[in-house]
C-alpha cells in the first residue's frame, strides 16, 4: 500500500487543455437555522426556533445551529419538544422523553460528524426546570443556574454565533501587518491594517479577502450557477442583522507561527433560489472546502503575505469554471488602479469603468503579463496594496487578474451601494476533480506605491512561481498528513507496549489499541519513546539498571505502508552499554541535541553532570559516536528538563528550582551539549506544591515552561511563554492565564493531541474499575488553556506508565516545481531515511494513469529533474513512498 501520494501541477502551455468533467448539483444541501430565544416575560423559559418570526416573538438570544431542512441519509430529525406542566420547550432528538410531547421539528441533524459540525447539546437548570439549546464552549446562560446535558442520541449541527456575526476573530501580526480572520464567516480575512490603516471593505459577506469558486451550468432551458464562498451567503446585509447572516461554517482556525490557517465548508452565494434557498435557508456544500495557508513577513520582507488558497470543489464540475484565489474588497478611497510587470518594471495606471461592474483585466492574455500584478492605491500613492503572481504558462497558478470599481450595485437602500475597489487574482476554464483539494500561491503586498512595485521586483529575482498543487482527498484519513502525538503505555508486569493512534477530530483520542509490540523490557526498566533513527516514527526505549545503564531501542516500523507505525519489540535494533551511572542518576531523556532531526541520549549522572549520546540517521543508539559532556547544571532538588527553550532546534537542559521558583536553562547549539549559553527567570511560587512541566503551548516553536498548581481538590494550570533567548519569567515575559483543569487526585499530562502545534492540558486517572481514563482539554489559538474536557478516552490498566509519542508519518509533500535548464525540476519534503521515493507523471489528472519517471529514490536526495515533458500542455507529477 502507498504511505502517500501527493501531486503538484506544473502548467507549460495553456490551462483550458484541462479536461471537461460532469456536473452533479445534487450535492448543493439547503440548511434551517436554529435560533434560541427567551419568553420576555419569564426569563429562564427558553426555546429553539426554526421559523424566524416565532423568534421574533421573544427576547432573541440569537443563531445557534445550521442543519439540514430536509431528511436525507445520515440525517435524523431533531424536535422541539413542550411539556405543559413545566411550561418547558426542550430541544432532543426523541419524542418520548418523560412528560414530554412532541410540538415542532426544528430540522434534520447529521448522525455523523462532518467537517465544520459539533456535538449538538443542551443547558439544563433544575431550579426551574427550563432546558436550553447550547454550543460546545459557551457560557452557561443568565438568569438560573444551567448545567451542560447530553441529548438522548450523539448528533451534530454546523455552529453559530448567536447574535454576533463577528464573535470569535483570529488575529494574525507579522511584518507591520495584522489581519484578522472571522471565524463566524468561514475564516474570510475581515481586517486587514497596516500602518493605521484599514484596508478591507466588509459591507457584506461578498466583500473581505476570500478565495470563491464559480462554475456556470445550463442543463435543458435552466441555467444555473456553483458558486461556493469562503465567507457566505449573499443574505448578509447589515439591514438583516446578525442573527439572520449566512457565514461558512469553519472547519480549522489556527496559528502556526507566522502562518495562519482556515478552512471552511462554505455556503451558496448566489443562487440560492436554485436550491430552494433563501433568506432563512443557507445552502451549503458539504463535501466542498475553501480555505488559505497565509503566511506573514514571507522571508523576512515585512508587508508580503504568502497566500495558498486551498480548494476542494463541491463535485465534480465542468471546463467553465473559475476561481478567485483570492480577492480583495478594499475601502471606497481607494480609488487609483494599476498593472505591473515584473519583468519589465513597467507600471501603468489604468481606469476600470466607474458603475456597477466597472472591470479591468490584466494578465497573458490581455497585457502581457506573466510576472507581476495588480494594485489599487489611495490618491497620492503612500497607501496601496497589491498581489504578484506567476501565469500558468510560466508554472505558476494565474490565468488572469482582475480589477474593479464599484461606485455601487442595486438601488434603494440596499447596503451594497457603498462603494468598494477590487482586486482579484483568477484561475480557471478547466474541470477539477473533488477527490483532490486544488492549492494556488500568490502573494498580497501593502505599503506605499513604490514599496509594493518593489516587493514584486523582489518576488521576480528571487523566482517566486507558486506551482498550483493537487493533493488527494481521503475519507478514511489514512493518508494525512498527521501531525497528532499518540497515546502509549508500557506494562511492566508483561513488557508489552501498547499504542493508540490518533485519530482526527473529534475523536482524537479514542482508546483503541492500534498497535501492540511483543515483549520488550521488564518490571524496573524506565521506558522512553523517541525518534532514535530517524524515520520520522517514533521508537520504543528501556533504561535498564545493570551497574551502568544499558539502553534498548525497538525501532517502530511501517511494515504495511500505511503511514501508521508498528511498535515491535523482542529483541532490541539499536543499544548502548553503559551509559550513564545508576549511582545518583537524575533522569534519562531523548531529545535532539545535535539538531539533525534525531532523538540522542541524554542521562544525568551523580551532581547534576549532564552526558549526551548522539544517535545516527539509520542506525539508532550508535556506540561509535562520541559522548558529549560531561556539561554540569542545576543544584541538588531541583527538577530536571530538556527542550528547544530558544528555538533554534537544538534541545537545551533546564531545571526548575523549588526554593525560589526560577528556571535555569543551559542551551546547546551547533557546539552540543550546553554550549549556547545560559538564560534564567523566575515562574511559579517559591517552597510551594507547584508541579513544573514543559512544552510548546503557543505554537512558535520554542518550549514554554508550564506549572500545575494544586488549590484545594483542583489542579490550576498557567504557561510562561519563553522569549527568543529560551527565557521564561513572570515580570519581564508573556503568559497565559490561570485555569482550573482536573483534581489533585490525577497525574497531570501535557501532548498535542490534535496536531496544531501546541500542547494541549490533560490529566489521567484511575476510573475505578481498573483502566487509566486520559482526558484533555484543547489550547486555544493564541496559547490560551481551555477548561472543557474536549476529549477522553480509556487506554491502559491502572499500573501501566503512560507516555506520549508519534508513531504516525508526517505526510511527504511536493515543495516546489521549478524550471532549470535541464527540465522540471520537483522537489519535496519531508526525505525520511530509509525510505525509497518514486516520482509519476501524467498528462491528463482526470482520464490518464500515472507514469512511474524514476523509483527508488532515497533519502537524503529529495528533488528529481524531468528531461522529458518539458514541451508537453500540461504536467502532473506525484511522488509515493515505496
């Protein structure tokens, strides 16, 4: 079986050679809202609405759920049901709850959980008998004292954010610009400022920087129109309030240091009608995705953004289509429209009509341009903003570029009238393909006139091309690319290790037992989990006590290819005889001291004498490597750690000292083991019952110090964030703020369970009956400790060590495809060693095989030239692990 597959597009010639594809418009699905409100005159008697009017009738609380208007397969209804007694309306997915009758269904709520869905539950408040409808992670609701409650049956519904359109923003700065990102819209950019300034027109939902897909069809005498968007509907002029407007549901937000990421399933903007939508009926296309990877100050340049819009089209739709990837409304002053080409240098000031669809096209086929882009400026020229891309001929992912002048659309008080400039960067005339998520690069750029013509010109020298890419879509999420940390324990009555893979939202954990090893290590050994040789899985290790410490690896395998690694024991790949004393020994750990990607040895010995063993790429625990040490830090008590404190990707020593709270941190570098110098802040209290731990909680790359305080029967959880020196301290740093999380009865745990780059705040306990019960609770975007149980699961027996590891594939990946005098040339990341690549071509994605171009490819080479294709319409390449 393939571990993965991974295609990127390289266009020589023109993109209509694309192949045409069928349409299916069935997949459009029309939604019902939900609203809650509160009867005006008892102010805890609450109920679900479907029908808006009703609504109105009462204190409106505001939109709460999107779910399907209509039964179809994998939906069931979900009912407002009334008992008279109590005058109570509860929301429930059975008719037959205790003195209960049934009034209304409110819709059809999916029965599993789709991208951008969540648990539908309810509030209940036993003082006054009154139910509620409720969102994952809201507030409990005024007047009464709600307690969370399950439904009868698990279902879901696409969230809302009651009576705010804009209630949960994520917020982005890099290079003197910050943008903000609305999750209630589909992740569409709302605020995009850069010195003062704003630059983004947000009137309605059709406005904002998004990426939108349109494909025209006519079927007999009907024509009709595809047209999902990142943000919504078109039903969202500020005339109809906040509870009636029609966002994307949001399927990921999240920062990755200077990138952030969205994706969204998004709504129909503007054929609604076509699908029996309407006003108070979203229609939606459930198995389409739009979304971006944007990534701030690119190389260092301050104001230019990398933006990778992300497509899975709704089905398989025809040639006529085309995309916007993106567009930007911006504010009505801005009223100066240029083209520049990048090539040439030549800037030209050009005049779009000035009405309702005032249009300006630039790009190959109207000026030129194959390198370069358009802008839009206030007068004068200090304020513009622009975006550079590549054409498809030249191998990047432009077909043409747009610029517009709205002085205003419709008449009457419809709110479009406020006028709006436009840039656009299209994409399209071919058929795409929706087992493949579609990725486009270009890039958006701000500052005066001169400083953006400029940042184009160095886009051009720097060869900057965005290669459009296809990668896969799997339902079974066998092949993605999984960045999760997985659930392990060792048994020491037996020596078996046991693993439980990951899985993707929501579950996360679930318990199960996806991996077993055969006996390996015994009662006394201290296991460890790390990445020894490098595959990129990680691998099970004992610390046996015999005089000197011997150390055992079983390296984790992936004997099926399926991208999920085996753990193997019995008798062990790799060993070291005698490293560290056991004698006054403080710890073991692996880490990546040396910065190669590889888990060294690490062991203290007797007064804090701190000893590296590199391991080797292939190999393991190497006994021909040499000892790096002995490198003294700490003083006896303190508590020891290794982590990437200052980010730079050598592993650091650090201790936490009891008596005064302070974290002393002894960094490695290119010289090893504790030779990059030492910082020191205090964070946590002095002489008290404060438990250290550490990881990465904000996602920037460097490890934070965390501690975990006991008050009364709670444990509370703060982080201090390390600054770029690998320093944590209170008084001059930054940190989260306190959260109560789990009891001083449960062994606190810290892990990245859903893969977004930050750990998350767990706890494991004894459930009574024998079995460990591992719960976490998510970290929010910006390195904020959430206190709902996200997820739990039972994994292991009380006595078993719990420990965290990945025994997952992060997926391979085409970096790049660049043209050089010799052919094409594809590249990709990661190259795991001891792995073979195959690279395939193929010249038609919809109708054609793949062509094997050269298998057995290994690590570390990474690129591959084509000598052959290069005069070929159209190129399609993949690259496999064997």
């Amino acid at each position: 079986m393939k571990n993965t597959v991974i295609i990127a597009l390289s266009f020589i010639l023109s993109a209509s050679c694309f192949a045409e594809i069928g349409t299916t418009p069935e997949a459009a699905e029309k939604l019902n809202f939900i609203w809650r409100s509160r009867e005006i005159s008892v102010n805890v008697n609450r109920m679900s609405s479907s029908d808006y009017f009703e609504y109105l009738n009462n204190n409106e609380e505001g939109a709460y759920y999107y779910i399907s208007a209509d039964q179809t397969p994998g939906t069931v209804p979900l009912y407002r049901l009334y008992h008279s007694g109590l005058d109570d309306y509860m929301t429930s997915t059975r008719t037959d709850e205790l003195g209960y009758a049934l009034d209304i269904t409110l819709g059809y709520a999916y029965t599993n959980q789709l991208p951008g869905t969540v648990e539908i539950t309810r509030w209940y408040d036993s003082s006054s008998d009154d139910h509620a409808i409720r969102r994952p992670g809201e507030a409990a609701p005024d007047f009464g004292s709600y307690t969370a409650q399950n439904l009868p049956d698990t279902v879901y519904g696409y969230p809302r954010y009651g009576l705010s359109d804009s209630a949960d923003m994520l917020s982005l700065t890099g290079g003197g610009v910050e943008i903000k990102s609305n999750k209630a819209a589909g992740g569409a950019i709302f605020s995009w400022m850069y010195g003062g300034k704003e630059f983004i027109n947000i009137n309605d939902y059709g406005r904002q920087l998004q990426a939108a897909y349109f494909a025209p069809h006519t079927e007999g005498e009907v024509t009709w129109a595809t047209n999902p968007t990142e943000a919504g509907s078109r039903w969202t002029f500020s005339t109809y309030g906040d509870d009636r407007k029609q966002g994307s549901p949001i399927i990921t937000a999240t920062n990755v240091g200077l990138t952030q990421i969205t994706r969204a399933v998004p709504l129909d903007f503007t054929q609604n009608e076509s699908f029996g939508g309407g006003v108070y009926n979203p229609i939606i296309w459930p198995t389409a995705s739009l979304g971006k990877d944007i990534t701030l100050d690119y190389n260092g340049m301050g104001a230019v953004a990398k933006y990778e819009t992300h497509l899975r089209v709704p089905a398989d739709v025809g040639a006529g289509a085309w995309h916007e990837i993106p567009t930007a409304y911006m504010t009505g002053d801005f009223t100066r429209f240029w083209t520049y080409n990048a090539e040439t240098s030549a800037l030209a000031l050009v005049t779009p009509a000035s009405n309702t669809g005032g249009l300006y096209q630039a790009g190959p086929d109207f000026d030129g341009i194959h390198y370069g882009g358009v802008i839009i400026s206030l007068p004068g020229d200090n304020t513009a903003m622009g975006v550079y891309a590549v054409s498809l001929e030249k191998g990047g992912s432009m077909t043409h570029m747009n610029l517009y002048n709205f002085t205003g659309i419709g008449g009457g008080g419809n709110p479009l009238n406020n006028a709006t400039a436009k840039w656009a960067v299209g994409t399209g005339g071919f058929g795409f393909d929706d087992d493949y998520e579609y990725i486009f690069t270009t890039w958006v750029i701000c500052g005066t006139l001169a400083e953006v013509t400029a940042h184009m010109d160095s886009l051009y020298v720097q060869g900057a091309i965005g290669a459009p890419r296809a990668t896969p879509i799997d339902p079974n999420n066998t092949h993605h690319a999984d960045t999760r940390e997985d659930a392990v324990v060792f048994k020491p009555s037996t020596g078996v290790w046991q693993g439980s893979h990951n899985q993707p939202t929501p579950d996360y954990i679930t318990g199960a037992t996806t991996s077993e090893s055969s006996a390996f290590g015994t009662s006394g050994d201290t296991p460890l989990v790390g990445d020894v040789d490098g595959d990129g899985l990680d691998d099970i290790v004992t610390v046996h006590p015999a005089g000197n410490y011997n150390w055992s690896a079983s390296h984790t395998t992936d004997a099926d290819r399926n991208g999920a690694g085996e753990m193997v024991g019995g008798s062990a790949d790799s060993i070291l005889t005698g490293f560290g004393t056991v004698s006054g020994s403080l710890g073991h750990f692996l880490a990546d001291v040396t910065g190669d990607g590889i888990d060294d040895a690490v062991t203290i010995n007797n007064g804090l004498n701190w000893y590296c063993k590199p391991s080797t790429e292939g190999v393991g625990f190497d006994a021909t490597t040499s000892v790096q040490g002995p490198s003294q830090w700490g003083l006896p008590g303190d508590i020891v750690f290794v982590g990437d404190f200052n980010g730079d990707g050598y592993a650091d020593t650090a201790v936490w000292r009891p008596s005064n709270a302070y974290w002393y941190i002894k960094k490695s570098g290119p010289g090893g083991l504790g030779t990059g110098g030492t910082v020191q802040g205090a964070f946590g209290l002095p002489n008290s019952d404060d438990i250290p731990m550490v990881g990465d909680v904000n996602g920037d790359g460097r490890t934070d110090g965390i501690i975990v305080r006991p008050s009364g029967d709670d444990l509370t959880w703060i982080a201090g964030f390390a600054d770029a020196t690998g320093k944590i301290d209170w008084a001059t740093g930054e940190h989260n703020s306190l959260v109560a999380f789990g009891t001083t009865n449960d062994a606190p745990i810290v892990a990245d369970i859903n893969g977004d780059g930050r750990v998350d705040i767990g706890y494991i306990s004894d459930n009574g009956s024998g079995q460990l019960l591992w719960k976490f609770a998510l970290t929010n975007e910006e390195g904020g400790f959430t206190a709902f149980a996200m997820v739990s699961a039972l994994f292991g027996d009380t006595g078993d060590v719990p420990l965290i590891g990945q025994l997952d594939y992060v997926d391979v990946r085409i970096s790049s495809i660049s043209t050089s005098g010799a052919g094409m040339v594809i590249e990709w990341e990661p190259s795991i060693s001891n792995r073979l690549y195959t690279v395939n071509w193929n010249t038609n994605l919809v109708t054609g095989d793949f062509l094997p171009l050269e298998t057995d490819i290994e690590s570390p080479q990474n690129s591959y030239t084509d000598t052959v294709h290069e005069a070929e319409n159209q190129c399609f390449y993949n690259v496999e692990i064997q």
